[in-house]
C-alpha cells in the first residue's frame, strides 16, 4: 500500500533540498545587498587592496585629444583691413597617458600624488600630420600690440622697432608640431631675459607645451576608506585648502581665439579691423574599453547582478521542490482510500454470495418439489 520506498526516498530527498535552496534564498535575500555594496565600496576606494587602484594609479582609460585648426587663408588682406577668411584643418589626434607619482598616504584618510600626462601623436586617426604647415597670427606679437595700445606712443615706436630687430610678424607659418609644443622664439628669449618670470615657459613658445611630460600640481585627495562619502573628494591643490570637486573622466570641448586690431605706432598691425578670430579648438574624451571595462563589469555589474537574481531563484526552486514531497504524501494517502474502499465493498460482495449459496444448498419443503415436478 501506498508509495514505494523508492519513490518515497526521491520525495524526501526533494524535500531536503527544496528546504535548503529556500533557506539559502531567504537567507541571500537578507544579506546580499549589504554584501554587493560592502564589495562595490571596497573596489573602488583608493587603496593598495583594492581592484581599482593600480587603474587609478596608472590609467588605462585612453584618453585622447583632437585638435582642430582655422588656417588663415588670406593674411596679407587682413592687414590691408579686410575680413579674415579661414579654413578648419584636422583633426589632429593625440593619445594622452596619465601615470601617478610620489604617492603618500596621510593620517586623515587622504592621499597626496603628482599626476604625469604625455601626449603622443596617433597618424591612424588623423586627418593629416604634425609637419603640415598652418597659417595663423603670431599671439606674442598681436596680443602685445593690443595690451600697448594705451601706453606712450615712445614705448610702441620701440616695440615696433624690436619686432622689426627680431623679425617678428603678425601672421606666421608653422607646423602644428610646432605649434603644439613649441618652436623657438627671439621674443620669447628677450622677454625672459629682461622680465623674468613673465611667461610660464622659457625657452620655446607652444599652445600646449606646459601639458606634455608635466604634472597638473600636487593634490591631495580623500581615499573613502574611512568615509566613503567623501572618496575622490579634492582636500587640497599646490597647498591650497578647501578646494572642492571630483577628479572625474569626461569629455572637454574647448575653442581659442584672439582678439585682434591695428594699434597706432605698432607697424606689424597694420589696418586689421577689430576682430576676434579663432585659433583652434580641440576636444578631450575617454572612454573605459578592452580588460578594463571586461573586469569592472564583471566584479562591480554582472556578479552583484547575478547574485541578485540568484537569491530569488533559489527561494522559489526551493518552494517548488518543497510542495513535491506534500503532493507525493497527498497521492498516497488517496490511493490507501481507495483501496481501502475497494477492498470493503469486495468483503460484503463475498459474504452475499456465500449466503446465497449455503440457501441453495437448504431442504426445501416437499410440497415445493412435488409442484416443480409437475412443471
């Protein structure tokens, strides 16, 4: 009667574990959120121990910088007073690495470092080369011209002669190397010479040739260890207190122009109407790819999200796997009834028939039999 041993044994071992995946889910569903955030936090602290520290010590998200200049199609008109008429030349595409240094980690859960970024010229994704020539104003002299204009009509005869000395023009040819980071100037040395300290380069003039193979300054930012609420925090710049903000990726997008105009006494001016005319304009972006983006997602995105889903999936295999052994119970129970039924009703069938028998088997009456032989 009922299941077989066998069958019973699969039901209970169902059972148990139906019983084990729900207590398990249940007890995931309880713990996991805490443990996702508590292994989210400690990755992206800035800590020896943590997965994201050698990235932020040595970047690996490429950054990359496109410039793009205005070439000055018609200089000798502009000088005789007419509108300037330009043409846009690029990109040219330039990978950035960025790398830390002098890294010390302070008692007030921040951490001081200098940041290092070199540029290095990508032909693959250029339109063009660092030895094409642009034409475009010469900044040192129109910007002087400009800031003279005030000034004593004796001091710009000079400055007019000086530029003549040194042969410095309003428009100059250059290549966008040289432009980028640097060319040498015999304005640029003379001004050092007598006013030390008035150009934050010395002995070449380039838009960008602070950026390349230096630092940004010394900052000190908050690691989160202590209070992740203030992870990336800025604590200070170059000494300075109190200065706010997050250190982030993003994508930059910048113009450079001048503003330019004859100035009375200064001969290289000529008669360029006023105007302010663009130089160039590039745009910085990075974006996490390759081994990098693969290994975040997998620790921060895909396993918290796995696990997630997980706890809800075993919670409801496991009440799944729980409601067989009760159906296996029910079935059987069922099945003892009817049997039990069948077998009662088979008792009085068999006890009806027995008496009905033994009744044949009786002395009947002789009249009886006289009246069936007449039959």
């Amino acid at each position: 009667m009922g299941c077989s041993a066998k069958a019973r044994w699969a039901a209970g071992a169902l059972g148990v574990a139906g019983l084990l995946c729900a207590v398990l889910g249940a007890v995931m569903i309880v713990m996991v959120p805490s443990l996702i955030k508590q292994q989210v936090l400690k990755n992206v602290r800035i800590d020896p121990s943590s997965l994201s520290f050698n990235m932020w010590k040595e970047i690996p998200i490429p950054f990359y910088l496109s410039v793009y200049f205005f070439d000055v199609m018609n200089p000798n008109e502009i000088l005789k007073g007419e509108k300037p008429q330009v043409r846009e030349r690029g990109p040219y595409v330039y990978r950035e690495f960025r790398h830390k240094t002098n890294i010390t980690f302070n008692n007030n859960d921040t951490v001081s470092f200098l940041e290092y970024r070199t540029f290095q010229f990508q032909p693959s994704k250029s339109h063009g080369s660092e030895s094409d020539y642009i034409v475009m104003p010469n900044i040192l002299v129109l910007a002087a011209a400009v800031m003279m204009e005030n000034k004593p009509m004796t001091l710009k005869l000079i400055m007019t002669l000086a530029f003549t000395t040194l042969g410095e023009r309003a428009f100059m040819n250059r290549t966008v190397g040289e432009i980028m980071w640097g060319y040498k100037d015999p304005l640029v040395n003379l001004i050092n010479k007598y006013f030390p300290g008035m150009f934050p380069f010395k002995d070449e003039f380039g838009l960008f040739a602070e950026l390349n193979n230096s630092d940004s300054g010394l900052f000190t930012v908050f690691t989160g260890v202590q209070n992740i609420s203030r992870i990336h925090l800025v604590d200070k710049w170059n000494g300075l207190s109190k200065v706010t903000g997050i250190p982030m990726n993003c994508s930059v997008k910048l113009q450079l122009s001048l503003y330019m105009k004859s100035v009375a006494g200064i001969g290289q001016t000529g008669k360029i109407e006023p105007v302010v005319l663009p130089l160039l304009w590039f745009a910085e972006s990075g974006a996490m790819e390759g081994e990098t983006l693969h290994t975040f997602y997998t620790q921060l995105v895909l396993m918290p999200k796995v696990m997630h889903y997980a706890q809800y999936v075993l919670l409801a295999l496991g009440c799944v796997l729980l409601l067989v052994p009760v159906i296996c119970q029910i079935r059987s129970q069922e099945k003892c009834y009817l049997f039990w039924s069948s077998s009662k009703k088979g008792s009085k069938d068999k006890e009806a028939i027995q008496a009905y028998s033994e009744s044949l088997m009786t002395s009947a009456p002789k009249g009886s039999v006289l009246q069936e032989a007449k039959l």
